[in-house]
C-alpha cells in the first residue's frame, strides 16, 4: 500500500474503541492502570522478582504486566498492585460528559493528593 493510498481517521482518544473492540473502555483504563504500575516499578528501580515480592505474585506475572500482557489482570487486581505499592486509588462516578456518546471508564494519575 503506497502513501497515497493510506487513509488517515482521527481518534477518539482510545485506540481499543477505534479498533472496535468490546469492553474498550474498560480494557483502555486497565492499560492506564498497568500504565502508573509499570511507572512507580521504574522509578523505584524495582527488578521483577522485587516487584513480584511487594505485589504478592510470581515474577512471570510481573514480567506480562510490565509488557502490556492483561488478559490475566482484573481491574480490581490492579486496583490492589497500585494499594501494595503505596498508591492511593479513587473512584468518582458522575455524569457522562457532554458530547460523548457513551459513557465509560478512565483513569488519571494525580500526582499528589
């Protein structure tokens, strides 16, 4: 396919829901948990096995987590690797926003409370 014929579309700000994938905003906010994971894991400069010590998991687990591997991961797995590393996790519910056609789920790291 040359340049020519590649055709450009904007996002919509999560790449599972633009590739039309069920469940994308959950899948995009587990990324964006796994994301602030593997963040503190690097900045503490953790190796696997001392990461998988704090987490209370095995180093494979560790290792699929720090390289995008989810399926295994549930939200409120994550949820309690980011507790074991000192994070706190919360949970505002509100409206949908204005002009999004479907509500969802999101993540954001605050960087101090």
């Amino acid at each position: 396919m040359s340049d020519e014929d590649a055709e450009v579309h904007d996002s919509s700000g999560n790449i599972f829901e633009d590739m039309g994938m069920a469940d994308a905003g959950e899948r995009l906010a587990k990324a964006e948990l796994a994301r602030v994971i593997r963040k503190i894991v690097r900045e503490r400069e953790l190796t696997q096995s001392e990461a998988a010590a704090l987490l209370g998991v095995k180093q494979p687990d560790v290792s699929d987590l720090m390289r995008g591997k989810l399926a295994r991961f549930s939200m409120e797995r994550l949820e309690r690797f980011l507790n074991a590393l000192d994070m706190e996790v919360r949970i505002q519910v509100g409206p949908r926003p204005e002009g999004k056609i479907q509500a969802g789920v999101t993540v954001e790291l605050v960087e101090s409370f």
